[in-house]
C-alpha cells in the first residue's frame, strides 16, 4: 500500500537494451534552459551549492496530526534524508544512489518501516530544494518549456522536466515516472511548486498526484530559500514546514544516507 511520507527501498530496474545505452539525450528547449539557469541563479547568486541542511518547525498529517521538529539534508542530486522529531515519536525518510542504484527507506513514529517499488523513485531525491534537483539539467535530464501561466493568481513560467533514459522497456517507461512539472514566478523566477507522480507499489501505471508549494523566499547563508514547504498527496496537505535555520556546504558525509 501507498505511504505518502514512506521512501523508497528499491533498485530501479532500467529494463532497457544495453545496445540502445550510447543514444544521447533528446535536445532540452533553449527557453527551458535559460528560465532553470535564471532560477538557479536566483536562489544561489551564482554559489555552487554541494550539500543543504534545512531546519525548522513541521506538522504532519498522516495516521495522525502531529507536530515538531525537522532536519532536511541533501547532497547532491541523488542523496536526501527527511527528520521529523514528533511528539509520538521519530519519522526518518532516506533517498541513497551511492551504491549506483537509487535505494531508500523510511521509518514511521511506531517504529513500522517498509520499502517501496521501483516506479516511485524516478523523481528528485531533494524534493523540498530545487537547487539540488531537476532544475540544475543534470547529464540525463531533458527540460521543455510548457509556456506562461496563472497559478493561483501568480504569473509563472512552467516547465517541465523528465530523465532520457534509452533502450527497449516493458510497460510505463522511465520517462513517465521522472516527469516534473516546475512553475516559477514569472518576476523572479523562484520555484513557486513543483508536480509530480507517485505510484501505489502494485501498479506503476496509477498515479497519485503529489504536490510541493514553495513560498515566503528568504536569504539565509546566503542563499534564497523558501521559508514555507508544504507537501500535498491527491490534495491532501501531508507536510507543513516553516523553516527557521539553513546552512550549505557543510560537507555533509554519504555516511549519513546509507541504508543498511
């Protein structure tokens, strides 16, 4: 069964042909590039960002309304781990490729963990920080430029982003568990929300939309940071987080996102 807070304890099976593995990418828009470069920018300042520990104040709604404490960290594209120390207890999601295939786990506050399928773990690891995600057109990541829309009344930029994996698949493909929708505000082209599918563990081919919201930006170290992450599954608020402390390029260990 699906767990909107659960991560993946998988390897992703590419089920593709090893004689299609040289084909390259498909070209990204020039007018996508250009609005993720202008974003990075914008939430960097031009820093080369490594790793990111983001901390604050959380309410989760998931068997139960709970509230406390968070500790984001990431590094890289391929490493997060979610904290949440919780009045009933610990809840810790971890996203690992050091291995070379994408891993995960996750623990609730009643100690119960769980894997999750393969289809699930195809979108950014770092999902509360743009920087360290699809936006940064990693070597596999093919960006396209949907156009200029409204979005609960704000102008944004929209675009999308999925990973260009070749060969030969059976069912729903790579590049449909990887799509990304991105929507930036169209005056500072800071993330505003990104979108994306999940999927119950037995059909790859259901999707559970989930949604991250991003607002009330700040400057903290040094980097624009939104103060206010929440995480929405079928449109159901499951994470509300206000961050209060963030610090970058601590030289975060790989220790601390592997799963034993």
């Amino acid at each position: 069964m699906f767990r909107s807070l659960a991560l993946i304890v998988a390897v992703c099976s590419f089920l593709y042909s090893p004689s299609a593995t040289g084909q390259n990418p498909p070209p990204s828009d020039p007018q996508a590039i250009s609005f993720a470069a202008q974003s990075i920018a914008a939430m960097t300042g031009g820093t080369t960002i490594n790793d990111a520990t983001l901390t604050g104040n959380v309410t989760w709604n998931g068997s139960i309304t709970d509230s406390g404490t968070f500790t984001l960290r990431a590094l890289g594209q391929d490493e997060s781990r979610m904290d949440l120390a919780l009045s009933s207890g610990a809840l810790t999601e971890i996203r690992d490729a050091q291995t070379g295939v994408a891993l995960g786990a996750w623990v609730l506050p009643d100690n119960t963990a769980g894997n999750f399928a393969p289809q699930n773990c195809w979108t950014d690891a770092a999902w509360f920080f743009p920087v360290l995600g699809a936006l940064s057109m990693g070597p596999t990541v093919v960006l396209s430029y949907v156009g200029q829309e409204t979005r609960n009344g704000t102008s944004v930029q929209h675009l999308q982003a999925y990973q260009y994996i070749p060969g030969q698949f059976r069912g729903v493909t790579p590049q449909q568990l990887s799509t990304m929708d991105f929507y930036l505000d169209t005056a500072a082209l800071l993330p505003l929300a990104i979108t994306f599918n999940a999927h119950p563990d037995d059909n790859s081919g259901t999707n559970l939309l989930v949604e991250i919201d991003f607002s009330n930006y700040q400057t903290l170290n040094g980097i624009t940071v939104p103060t206010h992450i929440q995480k929405y599954q079928q449109g159901n608020l499951m994470v509300d987080m206000t961050v209060t402390g963030a610090a970058f390029n601590t030289g975060l260990s790989l220790s601390i996102f592997a799963i034993n």
